[in-house]
C-alpha cells in the first residue's frame, strides 16, 4: 500500500516522483552521501538503493517499541552498500519505511492513517 499512497499524492500533484527524498526527510541518509543527495522517490520504491536484499531488517522487524519509523530511517546511513545506485537490485523494506515516511512528511499524517482514509475507506476494506 506505500507505493499507492505515494501515487495519490503524486496524482494530486502534492509531489513528484522524481523529487530528491532530502526534500522532504532532511535526515535521510546512506553510507554514500552522494547517494543520499541524488535518491529520488521513484529509487525508495524500485530496490535500486544500492542496499541488499532485507538488508538492515534487523533494524525495524520486531523493534516498534524500540525504534520509531523515523529513527529506523536514520539508522540506514550505516549500512554499507551491496551494490551500485540505480544499477543493482536489493529488496529493501527499509527504503519502503522511509516511503512512508514521505507520506507522513507531505500530509501530517502517519502513514498507517492515511492508507486507511484514503485507501482502505473508500474501497470499504474493513479487514
């Protein structure tokens, strides 16, 4: 459901999915921080991070009342990448968080909130 919320509000005009995600998270950053400066939108939702494959999982699975999304963000400036920026493929939950997190940063709200207004409501998921 990330990647439809950030297409709503990319269909809102709200942004666009080639807006650098410093824009909105000034925090987020990578080992590289040229990478940090140059990661678009579009790259948080296309496993092209340079990140590998459920690296840094262990950084958020099972830590909720540890960590908050934001702080499991911040946390990503210390893996050390596996692959090449845009060049290689690493599924990566991480870069998904911080999704979400741009969706909070636009809206105000959390991103759980906003699925449920604006995805889950009007198509009457109740489960």
């Amino acid at each position: 459901f990330t990647a439809t919320a950030v297409a709503i509000l990319v269909d809102e005009g709200k942004i666009s999915w080639d807006d650098k995600v410093q824009t909105y998270l000034p925090y987020f950053e990578l080992y590289d921080p040229w990478v940090s400066q140059q990661m678009q939108i579009r790259d948080l939702l296309s496993h092209r991070s340079g990140l590998g494959t459920y690296s840094g999982d262990l950084l958020w699975f099972g830590t909720s009342s540890t960590y908050s999304r934001e702080d499991v963000v911040r946390r990503t400036r210390y893996l050390k990448p596996e692959g090449s920026f845009r060049a290689d493929y690493g599924y990566s939950n991480l870069m998904f968080i911080a999704a979400g997190e741009v969706v909070q940063a636009v809206t105000g709200q959390k991103w759980d909130e906003f699925v449920r207004e604006r995805v889950f409501q009007p198509l009457e998921m109740t489960s």
